[in-house]
C-alpha cells in the first residue's frame, strides 16, 4: 500500500534549512495497521502529510496505492486525497454551525454521492461508533470523545483506502482514548483499510499490528 524510498524532507528558511526526514525507508502493507511514536518535533506530523498528499518530499520516492506522490501536479495531489485518504487529527476540525449527521454525510455528497445515500451511510457509520441517538446534535452539543468519534466517521465515510491519524486520542481522556483506538482498528478491520497512525500512548501502538519509532528523521523499530 506505502512503500517511501530514500524519503527526505528540508524546510527552508532564510536563516537555514532544516532537515527533519532525511533517506526515510517505509513499506505498509494493504490492510495493515502501522503505528508511529516519537519525540515531538521528530517530523511525525511531516511525515504523515506527505503520505496524505497535504506535503511534498524534498527528495526521494513516496508510492501509494500504486501512485507516485514525488512529483505530482497539485490537482492530481488533490485527486489523490479525495480518492484514498482519509484524515483524524488531534483537533476534531468539525463544522460547528452542521450537527453530526451532516457533518459526517457532507465530504461524501460533496465526492458526488447522491444524497439520500451520502446520509445513509453517515448514518451507518455513526452507529458504528455509538452515536446513532446523537445525530442532531451539534459539535458544541457533543463531549470530546463523541466529537472525535464523530470525525473517525467522517474520515471513512468515502472509504478511503488509506486512514492517516494524527495523535487522534491525544485531547482525550483514558477512558476516550480507549473507545476511540478500539473504534479505529475495528472500522479499518470492517472496511479493509490501511491505518498509518501517530501516537504518544503506547497502548495504542501496542494495539496496531507494528509499531516504529521517528528519530533522527528515519524509522527504526521500538
Ligand atoms: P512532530 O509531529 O513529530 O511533533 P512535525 O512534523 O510537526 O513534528 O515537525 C517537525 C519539525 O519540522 C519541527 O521542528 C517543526 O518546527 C518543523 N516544521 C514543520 N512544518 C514546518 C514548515 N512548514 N516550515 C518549517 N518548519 C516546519
Ligand atoms: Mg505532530
């Protein structure tokens, strides 16, 4: 599913470059469900948007599916996210004036779904994670672990092959985190997704199928 060769990432700026990813090696397999940890500031974050089509190796290959990331034009980058990826940041980035029904059918009517079907599957996928007598409410109306439930359902809602997950548990509690990794590895299970995750809570990467750490801007086994 992922496979990056001689990955390297320089931000420049007027004062130096700084080097964060530097001939970075990764193969992911279809369906497998990869965990990354790592000091802050070690690029994890990098290296989760370049895989996502938001960021742009410096050097080096990045496949996906079969799509050469490197040097793509930025509206075949955009294709890309809309086809196979699917994110969950730290921050649940829901829209605050839709209640979690639409905010959950929206990204998949806006792919073109009809909409009778864009809400059934919003519907569906929120029952998956507990929330089918939330549908109305609003993001306001929603405690912290529904809300990033809500936006795990979001994410999927296109099935996209690949999910990205940027420290998702990392606002919640104990009790939170642990309803939302085990949503995330049994809705990827159900859908066959691959999972690329970032954590700071080894049970969460405990939990995936492996785990690896980001140091010294290349991946090595924790
Ligand atoms: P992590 O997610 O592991 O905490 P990040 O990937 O967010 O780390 O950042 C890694 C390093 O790259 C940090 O030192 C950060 O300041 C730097 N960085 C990230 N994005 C940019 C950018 N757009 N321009 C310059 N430096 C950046
Ligand atoms: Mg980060």
């Amino acid at each position: 599913m992922i496979e990056c060769l001689g990955l390297g990432k320089t931000f420049a700026s007027a004062a130096e470059d700084l080097t964060i990813l530097k001939d970075l090696e990764l193969r992911v397999e279809r369906g497998e469900a990869l965990a990354i940890m790592g000091p802050s500031g070690s690029g994890k974050s990098t290296l989760l948007s370049i895989l996502g089509g938001l960021d742009r190796p410096s050097q080096g290959s990045v496949r996906v599916a079969g799509i050469e990331l490197a040097g793509l034009a930025e509206e075949a980058l955009t294709d890309y996210r809309g086809a196979t990826v699917g994110f969950v940041f730290q921050a649940h980035y829901l829209l605050k004036d839709f209640d979690a029904l639409e905010n959950v059918a929206l990204p998949a009517y806006m792919a073109g779904m009809p909409r009778r079907r864009a809400f059934e599957k919003a519907r569906s996928l929120l029952s998956d994670v507990g929330l089918v007598d939330r549908l109305h409410h609003l993001p306001s109306q929603l405690s912290g672990g529904e809300r990033q439930r809500a936006a795990l359902a979001r994410a999927m809602v296109n099935d996209p092959p690949l999910l990205l997950a940027d420290e998702p548990t990392g606002n919640l509690d104990a009790t939170n985190a642990a309803s939302v990794r085990d949503l995330v590895f049994a809705l990827s299970k159900k859908h066959g997704t691959t999972i690329v995750l970032v954590t700071h809570d080894p049970h969460f990467a405990d939990a995936a199928d492996r785990s690896l750490e980001l140091t010294g801007g290349g991946l090595r086994p924790r």
